[in-house]
C-alpha cells in the first residue's frame, strides 16, 4: 500500500500521464463538435462563446467539471498496488472518507 506521503511510483505516473491525456482528447473532440454545431446552426458566434467566460452559472459548471475531472486524476495516484485489494473509492465515495474495503 502506498503511503500518503510517498511520492508515486513510475507505473501510477504513467497512468496519470494516459488518463490526463485521455481526457484531454474526449474533451477537445466534444468541444470541437458542440463549438462547430453551433457556429453552423447560427446559434452562437466566436463573440458569444467569448461572453460566456464571465457568465456566473457558466463558471460554476465549469468549476464543478473541473473539480470532478482532477479527482479521477487524483485516483490513478491513490489506487492500491496490491492487486489483491480493491482500488479506493473515488472523492465522494463512502470508501473516500476512511471507510475500510
């Protein structure tokens, strides 16, 4: 079991590397196809994406999906090397809290 002050290994690394990166292109193709369905059906411009950037609804929702994106992140660091034990619960879990498996 890894220690929660020990730095984490090459093969946690790794993983973090593959789901970052994983992530990175789900979200970019999303938002490549939702940004050019909208420019094309004449419902949004280039200017009113920009708007949207000081929109307080807006900003919660992106703060709320970035919060969720950096806790799978953060479980790639925090699973179990013993292959014999289940990963830990993810933020928000029951298991997250010190609840034993």
């Amino acid at each position: 079991m890894n220690r929660p002050d020990a730095a984490p290994d090459r093969r946690q690394l790794a993983g973090l590397v593959f789901e970052l990166a994983s992530q990175l292109h789900v979200e970019r193709a999303q938002r490549i196809a939702l940004q050019s369905a909208l420019e094309r059906s004449g419902a949004l411009d280039a200017a009113g994406l920009e708007a949207l950037a000081d929109d307080p609804d807006h900003r919660r929702l992106t703060r709320a999906l970035l919060e969720e994106s950096i806790a799978r992140l953060l479980r790639v660091l925090a699973e179990d090397a013993d292959p014999r034990r289940p990963l830990r619960g993810t933020p928000g879990s029951k298991l997250s809290k010190g609840a034993k498996p």
